[in-house]
C-alpha cells in the first residue's frame, strides 16, 4: 500500500510541473529544471523508465494529460476600429502638442490629371 501512494504522489507532483511548463517533458528537459518537486534519479527508481512515467500520467490522470497534449488555443486580441480620417496622419512629438500632417499628392496623379 505504501509503495502505490508514493506512486500516486510523485505522479501527481510531476504532472503538475509538466502543467506549469505546458507540455509533457522529455527525460533531459525534466532533468534541466532547476526547481523540479521530485528529482529525476527518485522518479526512475519508483517507475523503471521515463516513458512509464509519461503513460501512468495519461492513463492515471487523464485530464491533466489531455490539458498536456491540447493546450488551449490563444485567443485573438480584438481589434479596435478607429474613427480618424484615413488620409489624415496625427504625429505627437511633445505631449501637449499636436500636429495634423496632409499625405503628400503624388506626381504621377497631377500628371494623369491634367
């Protein structure tokens, strides 16, 4: 009994740093964290091999496993429309002062138009 709450412990404790990082983690990535909760070699020896601890967690703990695998998609920001005239540019090069800037005409235009 004792050795199956370890088990269910060290997995729970793992898995929940594989959540902080967002994704199931290699042996070396596992092993490259400075602040794991259960150290590599301790892992090893409660489950023989790093792919076994991989398969408890998916067959154990299901729903973290699926949070592991599917991260959430990022949500779009929205866009703000805004209500400046199109060909107006508002420069601000000191607080307190505004300045309006015309587009320049193109030459080519005068040209075709005249």
């Amino acid at each position: 009994m004792r050795k199956d709450r370890l088990r269910k412990v060290t997995l729970e404790q793992i898995a929940m740093r594989m959540l902080e990082e967002g994704k199931p983690l290699t042996a070396h990535e596992y092993k490259s964290l400075g602040s794991a909760p259960i150290r590599y070699s301790t892992a090893i020896r409660i489950f023989g091999r790093w792919e076994r601890v991989l398969s408890y967690i998916e067959s154990s703990l299901p729903k973290v496993w699926e949070e592991l695998t599917n991260p959430p998609k990022p949500v779009e920001p929205k866009v703000e429309v805004t209500t400046k005239p199109a060909m107006a540019k508002v420069i601000k090069p000191k607080p307190g002062v505004r300045k309006v800037v015309q587009p320049k005409v193109s030459v080519k235009k005068e040209i075709e138009d005249e």
